[in-house]
C-alpha cells in the first residue's frame, strides 16, 4: 500500500473509533461531528460500504438544524459517489430547503454542492445549470478556497457541457488563482488535471506530457482518492491521440478490470473503446455485448449515461452491431450539442452529435450529413483538433484491425478444437461442426444441405425419392412478386417524404420476402421442388448447426455471434465474411500441434 493510502486508512479509522465512541456516549452532536468527516467513497462509482448507514444514523438523531441539513447533505454525496442517485434525490432536496431557511452561505454552498451530484443525470442539465449558478452567487462570499474549488469546478463542468469557449477558459483561470493563493496540493491537483484535459481536448500533447505526471504527484501529495482514476484516464485519452497501441492495450486491461470487479459500466465501455483503439475487436465486441445484450435502454440515466451510451455506439458503428447502433440513436438525439465528459470534466468525449453522425453513417442513412456538420462546427469552435481531424477522416484515426486467428478442426482422439489461441475448447463430435468446417472452407459458396449431409462422417449419402413437392406453391409465390412490387412503390413514397422509420421497416420486410423467392426458384425463376429426404436434410442441418452454436456459445459468446451473423442456412446453405471482423480460420490440425 502506497504511503499516502496509508493515512487515508489510518483518518478513516480514526474517525470510525470517535463516531463509534460518540454513538456508545449517546452524543448526538458528536457523531454529526465524526460522521460528516467520513469520506463518502473511496472512488467515484463504487459501492459505499456501511457509510451511508452511519451518516443516516447519525441523520435520525440530530436535533441541530445545520447539523441536520449538513448530515442530509452528505447522505446524498454518499449515495451519488456509490452509483446509487435515486436514494441521493430526496436528502440532496432536503439540504437545499433546510439550508435556504438558516441563511448561512456555507450551509447553502454546502447543499447546493450535494444538490448538483444528485442532479448530474443527462435529463437534468437545465437545473445543473441553475444550481452552478447558485453556488457560484454562494461562494462568492466565502473565503474557504475548498468550497470556492467546488464551485469553480461545477462551473468548469457546466460550461464544457454546453461547449461555452470562454467560461470554460474563465474557470480554468479560477481554478489556477485558488491553487497559486491557498498552496493547497489538493487545489492544485484538481487545477493541473483540468489544464491537461483541455490540452488533451484541444489537441496540445506536449502541454498534457507535462501535466500528466504533475497531476499523479500533487494527488499523491494531497491523497486524494481519485487520482489514480483521473491519471488513467488522462494516460488513456493521450495513448488514443497519439496512436500508442501498446498504452492502449495495457489501460484497455486496466479498465476493464476495474469495471467488471466494481460494476461501472462507463468504466467498462472505456475500456471496449481502448480495445478496438488498440486492434483487439473480438475484446471490444465481447464487452460491447456484455453491456449493451439487453439493450442501451437499460444503461441507468445518471452521471455516467452519456459516456456509457456514446462509448459503445462508438465499438457498435465499428462493428456493424447494428441494432445496437439504432438505439443508442433513439437515445441520443434529445441531446445533440452537447458535449460528453467523464465524471466532473476530467476527460473530454467529443460531442453527442458525433456519435449520432457515426451510428447514422454506418447505418446507411441521410441524416449522417447534418450531424457530421453540427459536430465538426462544434469542434472548430473549441478548437478540438484531433477530434475534427478524426471526424472528416476516421479512415486515419484507427488502423485495421488485424485477422484474428481462430481454431476450429480435429485433433485426434482429443475431439474438436474450437477458439481463439487464448480461449481454445474441446468439443466432442458434433455433426454442426463437420458442416461449419465445410462452409468455412467455402466463403460465399451455397451448399446444398444434401451434399452437407453427404460430407459428414458416417453418413450413409443421398436417398432418391420419388415424392416431390414445390417449395412454395404458385399461389404464394405470386402473392410474394404482388407484395414486392407494393414494397417498392411504398418505399419511393417513404423516401420522398423523408420517413427514416418507414423506410426501414420496408426494407427488412422486402429483404425477408427476397430470402424466400430465392429458396423458392432456381435458375430463369422455375420453381424449385424438393424431395422429403431434402427437407429432412434441410432440418437436420439447421438443428445440428443451431445446436452446435449454443455450445460454443457457453464458452465463447463473441464466436458464436460472429458464426450466427456469418453462416446462412435454408435448402442450401453459405459463408459471408463480414470484413470488418477478418477471421484466419484454421481448419486442420496445425503441424505445431500434431
């Protein structure tokens, strides 16, 4: 444990004994005393512990009305800084009414500071706005540095929100002079990390090289609880810029890590923007659909939202996970313009409107055109550089993503090796992965299911029968061409009336209705007939297959998806290579492992 972690541990359990003591004498004031000098977490976003429970306790018995609004107020710290907003809403509202009714302007900085924490969610800008406002009027008078600190930050941070250039350069100055007049390395440390932020925003690494380290000292000298958070953040958002795949690659492991061990998700999403950063997809893709599998309308709308929400359109667009991409659109429209921090303005994220210009983008869609131009009008306003430069030529801000090589063959009498090299299993004999193996050795082929059927071991090949039946009767397949020809007069109505939602829906139905003329007619659109040994073969293949999926499925989720978006299965059956997840298959036993 580092030096400055030690007196962090040493205070806490100093004040843990005088609030225990004060509890055990009966001393209601006391325990306010040594319950407000608790630290609320240790890190933003991670599980509180027992503090809030202290903090209430301690809440139930205090009859002083500033004891009380303070303890409130720190209920509400306690409960944001744990992820736990809902539970803050109450005692922050609570603070702010008992706090205007004493008058003293500390109380009130006080409440408004907690009243801002437990309003940091993407719906409530507007009153984040009023109550900044507020608590600049409120410190203004104060001559605590620390409660100016907090004001001038939530400023910072309200005014990178709405990209306002020169209230964002009037904090930083405020946060220098602080710093300069208290020589406190605690002021100093937050006023060198948001000088390295906006070096990083605006493009300047060789300002950020000299922050960054400047930062990690002043935090240690402070011990303040969320420097190695913010240094890793920095460091990542500097590896990204400069292309460093090897720094992006370690803070990618390192955030993932934490994430997945505390349960934040934007700390996660971070991380599967490193990955595909650092030309590992099958990384990013694996948490991409970890986060994001039930839909982004399940990420909490807290401070965290539109980090998390933006973080992975970024990996989906990326990776053609389009359902993924259309709605995190639905979710981000309603706040276009505006800018995406982490946490209180310690990295910046680039603006909404970019991350809808990507996901309408690789959704095929016009209205990529308006966004790209409100985003790149925004970053030519702060002087974002890398950001715009990335914007009008993404080709240049990520290398191509390597193949990625991946095992699926026999190997002897052990069974069937399937995986990547660090994620290889073993699977028995299974008829799904003969037929994976024969279309992965025929990229964009149709193989008949008979001939499929015919190429796995043990099977006695094709039975001839006589009983033959059309695949689809002439009456539904005429029904189907009536139908298509509506689909396409309805869709050149759509597209002039400039109806997106419309548009997509006749285009699904229209491709589903090709799918089944094409099983249903071969060459000069005869209809094809099939025997009932070619439907049984057509069952039995799509089974085997199915099945075999779920089992590879269990071990490797971001496998079996690639195989489920790649292999087509019907009367016939084919491989399509997505190309923007290249694969080296390797189909038979490699030498090395004989």
């Amino acid at each position: 444990m580092e030096p400055a972690a030690d007196k962090v541990a040493a205070a806490r359990a100093a004040l843990l004994a005088a609030y225990y003591e004060a509890r055990d004498n009966g001393d209601a004031e006391l325990m306010a005393v040594a319950a407000l000098r608790l630290p609320s977490s240790q890190y933003f976003g991670t599980h509180p512990g027992h503090v809030p429970a202290l903090i209430h306790e301690a809440y139930t018995v205090a009859v002083e009305p500033a004891n009380r609004c303070r303890l409130a107020a720190a209920l509400a710290r306690a409960w944001t800084y744990g992820g736990e907003t809902r539970r803050a809403v109450a005692f922050a509202r609570e603070a702010v009414t008992l706090a205007d009714r004493l008058g003293d302007p500390e109380i009130i900085a006080d409440a408004l500071d907690a009243a801002l924490l437990a309003s940091w969610g993407p719906d409530d800008f507007a009153e984040r706005l009023a109550l900044s406002a507020r608590l600049a009027d409120a410190a203004a008078h104060l001559t605590e540095p620390a409660q100016r600190l907090t004001a001038h930050l939530w400023r910072l941070t309200t005014a990178w929100e709405c990209l306002d250039v020169l209230a964002v350069q009037r904090q930083l100055r405020a946060l220098d002079m602080i710093a300069e007049e208290s020589g406190s390395a605690r002021a100093a440390f937050f006023a060198a990390s948001r000088r390295a932020m906006h070096a990083l925003a605006t493009g300047d690494i060789d300002t950020a090289d000299r922050l960054i380290p400047i930062t990690h000292d002043l935090g240690g000298q402070a011990a303040e609880p969320d420097r190695e958070a913010v240094v890793h953040s920095l460091i990542a958002a500097r590896a990204r810029q400069v292309g460093d795949v090897e720094t992006l690659r370690s803070e990618a492991a390192a955030f993932e890590a934490y994430g997945s061990s505390e349960g934040v998700p934007s700390v996660s999403a971070e991380a599967a923007v490193f990955w595909l950063a650092a030309e590992e997809p099958n990384r990013a893709e694996q948490l991409l659909h970890q986060l994001a599998g039930a839909g982004l309308g399940t990420v909490p709308r807290d401070v965290h939202f539109l980090l998390t929400v933006t973080s992975l359109i970024d990996v989906a667009a990326a990776l053609h996970s389009d359902d993924i991409v259309a709605d995190g659109v639905r979710l981000l429209e309603p706040f276009a313009g505006r800018a995406v921090l982490n946490a209180g303005a310690v990295t910046f994220h680039g603006v909404v409107d970019d991350y809808l210009h990507r996901a309408e983008q690789a959704l095929g869609r016009p209205a990529a055109t308006r966004w790209r131009h409100s985003a790149a009008s925004a970053y030519q306003r702060i002087g974002a550089a890398w950001w715009r430069d990335r914007l009008i030529a993404p080709a240049a801000a990520t290398r191509p993503a390597p193949p990625v090589t991946v095992h699926l063959h026999r190997d002897g009498e052990l069974g069937w090796v399937v995986g990547t090299s660090g994620t290889k299993i073993v699977l028995p004999d299974l008829k799904g992965l003969f037929y994976l193996r024969e279309l992965l050795r025929s990229p964009g082929v149709e193989l008949s299911v008979l001939d499929l059927s015919a190429a796995t071991p043990g099977h006695a090949g094709i039975v001839t029968e006589s009983n033959t039946a059309e695949v689809i009767d002439k009456q539904a397949l005429t029904a189907y061409h009536h139908r298509l020809r509506d689909i396409d007069a309805e869709l050149d109505e759509a597209e002039s009336w400039t109806d997106q939602a419309r548009l997509d829906r006749l285009q699904l139905e229209r491709e589903a209705l090709l799918a089944e003329v094409r099983t249903a007619t071969g060459l000069g659109g005869r209809r094809r007939r099939f025997t009932s040994a070619h439907e049984r073969a057509r069952i039995a293949v799509r089974k085997a297959i199915a099945s075999t999926l779920d089992r590879i499925d269990h071990h490797d989720a971001p496998l079996a998806r690639l195989l489920r978006d790649t292999i087509h299965t019907g009367a016939s059956c084919r491989y399509d290579p997505d190309p923007s997840r290249p694969v080296s298959w390797l189909l038979e036993t490699p030498k090395s492992e004989e």
